[in-house]
C-alpha cells in the first residue's frame, strides 16, 4: 500500500466574486458622491460636535470669509431666478432671459444689486472672488441693506415654488419654510456676524445654522 | 473563475510537447486591491465631506423701543460670559455691578469654562431652590466666530437648557478691556 498523497491544494484562491462585489461597491460610491464644487470663496469653518447635517435642499447659504465679504446663495436653482427676478421688480434693474439662464447656473455670487448684470456676463470662470467685493449690509432694513432683501425675497420665492409644486406634482411633499445657514471663516469678527444676525432678526427669522466642520474629541 | 481552464482531456501523456495555453488566467489581485482603495477613498470623502450645521434660535427682537426688554432673572441663577479676544472669555455670576463671583478670565478648555458652567450647573439648582442655570452669551466685536460656535457647542456638551446670545453692554466691554482681552 502506497502512502495517502495529501492533495495539495492550489494557492492562488478565485478572486472574481470578490472583484464583482469591489466593483459594485465602487461604482455606488462613485455614482453617489456628489462632486465638490469649487467654491467661489473658500472659507475655514470653525468645528463643533454637532451632528446634523446641513439639507441639500430647501436652503439658503450666507457665506462670510475674507475680512467680512458676504456672499449669498439660493441651493435650488429655480427659486434662485424666482428670488432674482423679485429682486429685479423691488431695485427696478431689468435682466435678459439669457441673465436669468446664466443666473440659474450661479452657486453663490457677492455683489451689490447693480453690479449683478455685470458679473454673470463674465465668463464662469472669471467670477472669482477678487472681482466680486460682497454684497452690501447694515443694520436697517432700507434698500441699502441689500442682504436683508435677498434673504427676504428667497424666502418669499421659496414659499411660492414649494406652493408650485403641490399643484404640479404628484405626491409633493412640502419641505417647510426655506432654511437659512451662515457659513463663516473661524476668525470672522463678531461685528459683522451681528450685522448678520440682525438683518435676520429683522425680518423674524429668528432660527437660522451656523454651518460647521466636524469635532471628534470634545 | 479568475482561471479559466481550458484544458480538455488532461489524460493525455507522451504526446507533442506543446506550449501551454495559458491565456485564460489572469491574476485579479491587483484589480481587487486597487478596487478596494478606491473604496475606501470614497466611502471616506462622501462622508466627511458633508457639513454640519448647528442651529441657532435667537429671542424675537422687539422693534419697539418704548419696551424695555430687560427681563429680569434671579442673580443666583445666571452667569454671563464675555466672549473677548484672543479667544479668552470673561465671566462673572449674578450682576455685574454686584457680582456673586467677579469677572474672571478663563479660555475655552476643558479645564477652563466647561469646568466653570459644570460647577455651576450643580450648584445653581441648590441655592435657588430647584430652578436651573441660565447662561447669558455676550460676545464682544473682537471675538470671532469660532468663540461663538466653541461656546455653543460648550453649552450642547454640558447640556445647559437655558442660553442666550444678547447684546454685550459699554460698561462689559470696560470689563474686557481691564482684563486686557479687547484687543484687536
């Protein structure tokens, strides 16, 4: 009787299941990540513990950065021409349909009203923040607080877009009042926050979010 | 399979000497690993990249100013921070002309305010009969943003329910400027 040969088995193992699965993962994350868009004005938020997170939707976006340019931003981009186009009829300043198009594409922007036509004729990248000086606040609630009415006018579009929508829609769900988040550099002084917090407490909205980076230790 | 075999009878000895047919085989580890880091890397951007938002309620403001709106709180009850520069803050209990403690300077540590509002979220509800401590935020023009989210998130970790952000007074400025904490 010969001696039981011991098979010996084969090192290399079958990676294609594995391969699949790597790849599949891959693909969700690639297909879910949404793509950074390059800011106009970068800003270093200050970090906290908090958890929530900031809606994608529904939001209205103040950033402040750069020794105190305010820069202001409407998430959804059809209540963005909505709120421009009130914006037109409260400073008298007409916009071309071609304006309102090339608006629409516009994340954030930081001029005063009249520049506005200005910079979105300019070409997407060419609106950098240097040519752009912040759009201009105080503690009134005049035309000259022309921050106040962007905050105010997006509100006001996003109350009627979202009443749109229920007509329109099958199974809308309304999303609430439009949020408003204040997005500052970690060493922007308090006087210009509190410009901020005012022109918001003026027009009564009292809640607003400070949006932060994440804290791990406490 | 990572190899396919397409050998057919194998039984066969003694024939040809052929070159092997070894086209089907392909190592995948290297495909795997590199599928993986990528993995790896987008699991990590998506879910750090999205920002937090700490939210923030302020009292209605009263436009009136007939209306004094000074409410009156018991002075056992509250302390107020005075958010200076150089990210140190000023505190006193009960009021400032008749403090219960006088203005001190502590930063924003563990060691410094969390230590303080802790020691006063405890003694609070003793001297006042079972009512909580309120916590009144005045931050001066030269504090920064990141003074006013760090005491937010302060008073989230030591679970203070009553806070408020409020005007800072000339006489709480003077308070910061002899502390030596006002400057720009």
């Amino acid at each position: 009787m010969g001696k039981a040969k011991v098979k010996r088995a084969s090192t290399s193992i079958d990676m294609t299941a594995m391969c699949d699965v790597s790849f599949l993962l891959l693909t969700f994350f690639v297909l879910t990540a949404t793509a950074r868009q390059p800011e106009t004005m970068p800003v270093d938020t200050p970090q906290s513990t908090t958890l929530d997170k900031l809606p994608d939707d529904n939001l209205s976006v103040i950033t402040v950065g750069n020794g105190g340019k305010i820069f202001f931003g409407v998430k959804n981009p059809n209540v963005r021409v909505m709120t421009l186009k009130n914006m037109s009829a409260k400073y008298n300043i007409a916009f071309s349909n071609e304006d309102y198009e090339k608006f629409k594409l516009m994340d954030d922007f930081g001029v005063p009203i009249k520049q506005l036509r200005g910079l979105i004729s300019l070409e997407k990248d060419k609106r950098n923040m240097d040519v752009q000086p912040g759009i201009p606040v105080d503690s009134t609630e005049e035309l000259s607080n022309e921050l106040y009415h962007w905050v105010q006018q997006a509100r006001l579009a996003s109350v009627e877009f979202n009443r749109d929508q229920e007509g329109k829609v099958k199974g809308w769900e309304d999303p609430g009042a439009m949020k408003v988040a204040i997005k500052a550099d970690a060493e922007e002084k308090y006087a210009v926050m509190n410009l901020i917090i005012e022109t918001l407490r003026n027009q009564k909205q009292n809640k607003f979010s400070f949006v932060t980076g994440l804290r791990h230790e406490n | 399979m990572a190899e396919l075999n397409q050998d057919s009878g194998g039984g066969k000895k003694g024939g040809k000497v052929r070159s092997k047919k070894n086209g089907g085989k392909v190592d995948l580890t290297a495909m795997v690993d590199l599928a993986f880091l990528l993995i790896t890397f987008f699991m990590l951007t998506t879910s750090l990249s999205k920002p937090q938002a700490m939210d923030v309620n302020m009292p209605d403001k009263n436009k009136d100013k007939s209306i004094v709106d000074d409410i009156e709180i018991a002075d056992n009850r509250s302390i107020t921070l005075l958010l200076g520069s150089d990210n140190k803050i000023a505190w006193y209990y009960g009021q400032l002309a008749s403090p219960l403690s006088p203005p001190a300077v502590v930063d924003y540590s563990k060691e410094g305010i969390r230590k303080i509002v802790l020691e006063k979220k405890a003694q609070v509800p003793k001297v006042s009969g079972g009512k909580d401590l309120i916590v009144v935020i005045r931050p001066s023009d030269r504090s920064v943003q990141r003074n006013l989210v760090d005491i937010l998130d302060e008073m989230k970790i030591t679970d203070v329910k009553r806070f408020m952000i409020s005007k800072i007074k000339p006489e709480e400025v003077e308070v910061l400027k002899t502390n030596g904490i006002y400057n720009e």
